[in-house]
C-alpha cells in the first residue's frame, strides 16, 4: 500500500469536541456572512490537516474519510509523491498557459492517458479543468467528428453544471432548477437500474428499450454522441445489469454514433480497474476523466480515437489554465502511485471487506434494499420495506449520525435515498471497519 505521509496526524478517529466543535461553528458563520448561500456543505466542519484516510478539522477531531472529496483523494490525500512533484514543479513555474508556451508535462500527461485508456487504436487526450468542463468538450469534440447535433444521456444522469451539462444531468434539485433555459439538442433515455427494474429485464434487454427510444425521439442519423457513466455517480452509484454497456457500444458503431464514457467518478482504480468501462471490455470513442486524476489538483481530460479527437479545427479547444503545470505534475505522480502501489489490486480488497458487512447490514435491516458498487465505489440504497420507495429521510438522518460519531459519508440519488462510500485507497482495513461498525450503530438507532 502507498505510504502515509509523515505529517503527524493519526490514523484513527479521535472525537474531542462534539461535532461541529467551536472553532468550525465560527468559521460556519463567518462563511454563512461572506459567501454565497447557493455554496452548500455536506458536513458543518472546516478542515485543517488531511492524511492517508483522515480527516482533521480545526477543533482537533479526527474523521474517518468515506468521501475522498468525492471520489478526488483516491491515492489519499497529500499522497508524498504529489506533495514532492507538486513542490518542485511549483519552484520551476506555475503557469506559461500551455497555448502560448507550451511545456512538457501536459505532453506527458497526455502519453499517458493514452496509453491507459481502453483500446489498442491510435489515441489523442486534450487537457482541461474540471469534469463538466471535459464533458462539454468531449460533446463538441463529437459534433465536430460527425456532423450532426443531438446528444442522448440517461435517467439518473450527473454530468456537471455548466450550461450544457446541466441539460445532461437528470436531477433538478439541486442541480437545474431555476438555471434553464438550457441548451437544446439534449434527450434522455432509460437507463439498466437492476434494483428497480427486477429481474426480467437482463442488460441486452435494457438496452434494447433505451435504444427504441432514442431511435424514436432523435433518429441515430441526427445524433452526435451517447454519453454514459459505466457507473452511475450522483445519480445513486447504480451499476448497469450484465450487457447493458457492451450493447450500447455495438449500437454506437453500427450507427457512427460516438460513445462518451463518462469516467470522471469512476476513473482512476476507484473501482477495481483504472476505468470502469475495462469491466465489461467496452472501449469508448471517448472517455472523460477528471476527480482522481491529480489527487486534489483541478485537472480534467478527454482521451480518445485520434481520427475524432483531430476533428475540431486548430484553436477550438483549449483554455487559460486547462493542463496548468502544477496539475499535470500531480496527475503523473497520482498515476505513479496507482501503478507502482498497487492500487487497483487495493481497489479490489476494498470491496472485498467492505461488501460483505454492507450486506450482513442489509439482511438484518429490511430499510436496506439494494447494496451494489465495485471496488472503492459503493452504495446502499434506503427504501420503505413495505414498498420499496426511496426514503432520502432515513438516509439523511443516517448520514448525519455518522457525522456526529465522526464519519464522513455522503448522501446521493435522484431521490437522495442513496448512502456512498468513496474511501481513498489508502485508508486502512482497520479504519474502514470501526466507520461500519459507527454505521452499523447508526441503523440499529434510528
């Protein structure tokens, strides 16, 4: 496993105020006072030191880290080889912008993405900042590629909140409402949801019924590119049945439609393979990548076939700080870690512990109607056991006693019944058994 940096900050949850101490609670109001109130936080506490799978907060608590800043901490945070490629690229130069000057760590960023991503054909990345900025361009990339201007995405969809990929995203509250218009040229299909559509619709047939009804609202020969997250993020972490995936790229490229895997949560060994899309041997025409790919350093990417990349005319994509040099010596350094540490394989062993007592929960507490994920990426969807409805309020309330007992977990869905676990790879069995145990005393209470 990588090592913990020597930072002093130990690997165990240590309370020593209640949660949120002073110190937090006064920052809170200072933030409350000067920043805008659409800026919303999970959990009422400031962070002062992070390591490996810990948090530490001003007061001095110690949090076991479920969340990795959503999916972004996946080598853990202040990994020591970002924090010493990171200071000596800092100590060169900060920023040329790589249009104007270009350097050489954004090229090698750049190898590397393509050598990483599925698929033996000649690949081309470009570099950006965050994951819906990467999404926007991935589309424009494939309008440019095939000359059409429709878009499909799916139910349950989360693909950022620009203009565009808001219109992507399916969720209104807190994402879209009162944002729109939004742009045209979007529709929605039916996504493979196992949980919900039981067992007579395998992944063949799910995508069959998604297809009808792309071909119905768009017409293949009027659409760009299907974007799709191999495993759902926002949206309740759901994994698509057996075939669903591997059906839609066959569709794709018998239509000259481009496929976009959405990579951005799943990328980066987070579950149990460098991208999800390798589970079912699916190779996209583009794969978005952004989260985990510095470890904390805003960097986003599209990575895909040469002959599509190279369709956008010179000029067309770009940005000010997209692949800024300080991100890409992280990223390179994140990807060390994960190669020569072994992460993937931790990625693996993760779900292998953690699984099994996700499950042992869910037989003895009929509120835990689904368990699902891979590797680092996992997730129990909370229902009425009479009925099999969401119930967003026991997940609210469960989130928020392992908050108190110093856990930090997050809170997703369409319905926001849906509790995820993202610990970075580097968290310890230890740390991830005693979080269970706080959530497994937090269904027992409630």
């Amino acid at each position: 496993m990588t090592a913990i940096p020597d930072t002093g900050l130990h690997q165990n949850r240590h309370l020593v105020t209640e949660i949120p101490g002073p110190r937090s609670r006064a920052l809170m109001a200072r933030k409350e006072a000067a920043i805008a109130r659409g800026v919303g936080t999970t959990m009422p506490v400031f962070a002062a030191r992070a390591a490996g799978g810990v948090v530490e907060d001003v007061d001095g608590n110690v949090l076991i880290d479920l969340g990795s800043g959503i999916a972004v901490t996946t080598v853990g945070a202040s990994a020591p080889r970002v924090i010493e490629a990171v200071e000596q690229q800092v100590r060169e130069f900060t920023h040329t912008c790589f249009m104007v000057t270009p350097y050489e760590g954004y090229v090698a960023v750049a190898e590397r993405l393509n050598r990483l991503a599925p698929g033996t054909h000649e690949k081309r990345s470009v570099l950006f900042n965050s994951g819906a900025e990467a999404v926007e361009n991935a589309v424009k990339i494939a309008r440019a590629a095939t000359g059409r201007s429709a878009v499909a995405a799916f139910d349950h969809a989360y693909h950022g909140r620009t203009n565009l990929t808001m219109a992507l995203t399916a969720k209104a509250m807190p994402y879209k409402h009162g944002f729109g218009p939004f742009a045209p040229e979007v529709y929605r299909a039916p996504l493979s949801y196992p949980f919900r559509d039981g067992p007579d619709v395998d992944g063949p047939e799910a995508a069959r019924r998604a297809i009808e009804v792309i071909d119905k609202q768009v017409g293949s020969d009027n659409l760009a590119a299907l974007v799709i997250e191999p495993i759902q993020g926002e949206g309740g972490f759901i994994v698509p049945a057996p075939g669903f995936l591997p059906a839609l790229q066959q569709w794709c490229r018998s239509r000259g439609v481009v496929l976009i895997a959405d990579e951005v949560q799943t990328g980066f060994a987070r579950t149990g393979a460098m991208f999800a899309s390798e589970h079912e041997d699916v190779v996209p025409d583009l794969l978005v990548s952004a989260k985990g790919i510095a470890d904390g350093l805003p960097l986003a990417a599209v990575t895909g076939r040469a002959e599509i990349m190279d369709a956008a005319h010179a000029g067309g994509l770009g940005g000010t700080y997209g692949g800024n040099p300080l991100a890409c010596a992280a990223a390179l350094a994140t990807i060390d870690t994960i190669t020569e540490d072994g992460l993937i394989q931790r990625a693996r062993d993760i779900e292998a512990l953690a699984l099994p007592r996700l499950s042992r929960m869910r037989d003895a507490d009929p509120r835990i109607g689904d368990v699902r994920g891979r590797g680092a990426m996992l997730a129990v969807e909370l229902v009425d056991p009479t009925s099999s409805a969401p119930d967003p309020g026991l997940a609210r309330a469960v989130a928020a006693a392992a908050h108190a007992q110093g856990v930090i977990v997050l809170v997703c869905g369409t319905h926001g019944n849906v509790l995820r676990f993202l610990p970075p790879l580097t968290i310890s069995d230890e740390l991830l058994h005693e979080a269970f145990d706080v959530l497994s005393a937090a269904f027992a209470d409630l």
